[in-house]
C-alpha cells in the first residue's frame, strides 16, 4: 500500500512540473511577439517594404512603415485566431476530452512551428504560422525567442526545436493525463494516464461496503432530511446573464490593453531610445525575463482566493457562496493592476518601463487565472470549457480593432503613441463594473438569506 501511495504521489508531482514546464516553455506565443518582431526584422521580413525617402533637411531616410504595418497585420490577426479558436476547442475539450483535445492542438502547433521554421524563405508564412501557433500554443509557451537568437541560433533552428519538442506533448498526453475530463473535487487515490480513475483497492472497498450499510449507516441516513437540488442553469441561460456580459467586458477590456501594449512595445521603444539597437534590445531582453517570471505571479491569484473562501465558510456561508464571494477582491485586484500598468505604459519615461514590464506581467497572471476562476464557481461545472471558449472568443472581437489603433498612431498621431495610450487608460474603467456587480450580488444573496434564516426563528418560536 505504501508502495501504491509513493508510486500516486510520484505520478502526481511529475504531472504537475511537466504541466509547468508546457506552459513556462510552449504557452502563450503572443506574449513573446515584441522580442519575435525585432528579431525578424534583423533578418530582412518584408524588408523589401522599406524605402529610402528625403527627411526635412535633405536626407535620406529608411522609411520602413510598411514594414511595420505588415508586421501589425500578423499580429492583429494571430491574436484574433488565439481568442477565437478557444471557442472551438472548448466544445472539443467538453465533447471528447483532455486526449483529443490536446492532439488537436499539438498538431497545429506542430504545423505552425515547422511553418515558422522555413519562413525565411517565404515571409507571407507568418500569416497562418503564427495564428497555428497562438491556437495551438494555448497551452504551450514560447516567450523569449530574441535571446535565443542573440546567442547565434537562427529562427529556423529554434522553430524545428520547438517542433521536436511535441514529443514531450504526446508523451504526456498518453501516459500523465486522463483521457476524458479530470473530476472534481479529486477522488482518493486517483490515478492519471493510462490507468485513470480510482485504483482497483479502493474501488473492491467501496463495492464491499455498498452491499451491506451499517446499523450507524441506516440511522444517520434516516436522519438527514432531503434537500431538494436547485436546478442547473443552461448553456442558454449562462450566455444570457448578467454576470456573463459583465465578465466579458471585464476580461475584453484588459486583455485588448496588454494585447495592444505588446504589440506596440517595438515601435515605442525605438521611438524613446531614438533608435538605437543595442537600447533596444536591452528593454526588449528586461521584457522577456519578466514574461518568465510570470509563472512566479500565477499563484498569488489563487491564493487570496482560497484565504477569502475559507473565511466567509467560518462565517457561516455555503461553498458556492463562499466561491462567488471570494473572486470579488481578486477581480477588483486585477481591474486595478491593469489601470496602473496602463498609466505607467502611458508616461513616456524610459527607465519607467522596467515597472511597467513587472505591472504588465503580474497583471496578466491575474487576469487569466481570475477567468478561469470567475467561470468555474460562478456557472455549471459542465458548461466550463464551452463558455471559456465563448469568452474568449468574443473578446477576440474587441481584439481586432488592434489593426485600426495601429493604423491611427502611424497615420494620425505620427507614431507617437501618448493620446492612444490615454484613452486605452480611461477604457480600462470599464473594468471596475465587473466586481461591483458580483459584490452587489453577493450582498443582496447574503441580505436574502439572513431575512429567510430570521422567518424560519420565528416561526419555530
């Protein structure tokens, strides 16, 4: 027994750091695009784009903005395809389970990163390499691909590596996790893999102790009353609520701020460094270690909301209650980080950045983790993956209009970015109405409840 209780214990952590190491290594693409783009503009992409022009006192100048312009098109349109594809992979995760679903993806980021491997050659194969990438590297990450290459390893290379390395996918996909969905709460002495589900000692336990109950079984079930099961709301009805709607714009209005900060992090650096290189790509290199730290902010989120949850249950409030209530703090919490991060990003102070690199990425951390959150307490279990997928692409909506925003810095504003970068902070207000809607809710459930507990004392007085 010992022996199967050390074997459980080993499967479980490997499970675990394998999962971290996917999602510190394989995740996430879009993250690492600020430090992607200077690098392919080092090896010529659509440099052909770039032409020599006359400056004001009779120079010459390079005038690369229809460079930069392609470059935001495949930007605009892989982190649509990143939100947007959740929405179908999230009714395949509920339909057909953990195996298929990441199959799925595997593949396509397997395509995409032998697609990103052979671009060179062909530059329009960013197009559909980096949207295969953003959807299938949902759960993959590949963050810091400029000091990969500063090191003297070429895109080519480190994208066949990064393909090689869908091996560990598969692997873990057939031996570490289940083939269906992963139950909760967790059973004893679950196992993962091949043999998912409860182990046959205690499955042989529990068919013994089901044939007969006890004289002590028989009297406490006697004595528990029947509760009537409140019944479960629809996927209909889930869409069309309030909580869902406020979520929505909760989590559109600040992943559209981090989406649009990253994809003009580039050009506002080398508009505060004057355009020096080596400048840079010492900001751009300070960016992608704080990206890699993000997985040290992951559970910060989570925390405050279990330290919440267990004091409102002494409290006196049910699990559901208590879930719901738990995530107001943690939404307010990642309304206000976004709103700082996006004031930082504002002020054009070049060693401000550095801050606003480390806001940026905590506030990311929150932000995703929080939706996961906010999901699986305030909606069905059962509906989790198809309304992930719903969020997400229906903030990829908002997402697309990073194309017109790019479009009016370079041909209205000058490239100057400071009057965007304002009203981006007064949009992320919006933000705030999520947290005090969910706190109303909560406080009117709570009034609810105390008034019925008050009629049930006097009427059994």
């Amino acid at each position: 027994m010992a022996g199967r209780v050390s074997g459980l214990a080993v499967r479980r952590y490997l499970t675990f750091f394998s999962g971290l190491f996917e999602c510190l290594c394989f995740a996430g693409v879009i993250y690492g695009w600020a430090s992607l783009v200077f690098v392919l503009k080092k090896d010529n992409y659509f440099g052909s784009l770039c032409v020599n022009t006359t400056g004001v006192n009779g120079t010459h100048e390079l005038d690369c903005s229809g460079q930069d312009e392609k470059f935001s098109l495949v930007f605009t349109i892989a982190s649509f395809m990143n939100n947007f594809m959740t929405l179908p992979n999230g009714f395949l995760f509920d339909y057909f389970g953990t195996t298929v679903a990441r199959i799925f993806g595997i593949s396509i980021y397997t395509t995409g990163s032998l697609m990103m491997a052979f671009s060179s050659s062909v530059p329009d194969l960013l197009f559909p390499a980096l949207s295969l990438l953003a959807t299938g590297g949902i759960m993959f990450l590949v963050t810091n691909m400029q000091m990969i290459h500063e090191i003297g390893i070429s895109v080519r290379t480190s994208f066949l590596f990064l393909s090689a390395c869908s091996i560990i996918h598969l692997v873990r996909t057939f031996l570490l996790l289940p083939r269906k969905l992963i139950p909760y709460p967790l059973p004893d002495n679950y196992t993962y893999g091949i043999t998912c589900g409860k182990s046959s000692t205690q499955t042989s336990k529990v068919a013994l102790n089901d044939e007969k109950p006890t004289m002590i079984e028989e009297i406490s079930v006697k004595k528990v009353p029947t509760v009537e099961t409140p019944v479960e709301k629809t996927f209909r009805q889930c869409i069309l609520s309030w909580f869902f709607l406020w979520h929505l714009v909760w989590l559109s209005v600040m992943q559209f701020r981090h989406i649009m900060f990253i994809g003009t992090l580039n050009p506002m650096l080398n508009r505060m460094t004057e355009g020096e290189p080596s400048l840079v790509s010492s900001y751009l290199n300070a960016f992608a270690i704080t990206q890699l730290c993000g997985v040290l902010c992951a559970p910060w989120n989570g925390f405050i909301i279990d330290r919440l949850k267990r004091r409102y249950q002494n409290r006196g409030l049910n699990e559901q209650e208590a879930d719901l209530q738990a995530t107001v703090l943690s939404l307010f919490i990642t309304a206000l980080q976004c709103m700082l991060f996006s004031i930082c990003a504002t002020i054009p102070f070049l060693p401000l950045q550095y801050f606003t690199f480390v806001l940026q990425v905590l506030n990311r951390s929150f932000l995703y983790g929080g939706n996961a959150a906010f999901i699986s307490v305030a909606f069905p279990p059962r509906h989790f993956g198809k309304l992930f997928g719903v969020v997400m692409a229906l903030s990829a909506v908002v997402l697309a209009l990073q194309y017109p925003c790019f479009s009016l810095v370079r041909d209205v504003l000058d490239g100057d970015p400071l009057y965007l970068n304002i009203g981006l902070a007064l949009f992320c207000l919006f933000a705030f109405i999520h947290p005090a809607c969910v706190f109303r809710h909560c406080r009117r459930t709570a009034a609810a409840a105390a008034a019925a507990s008050s009629q049930d004392m006097s009427i059994h007085s």
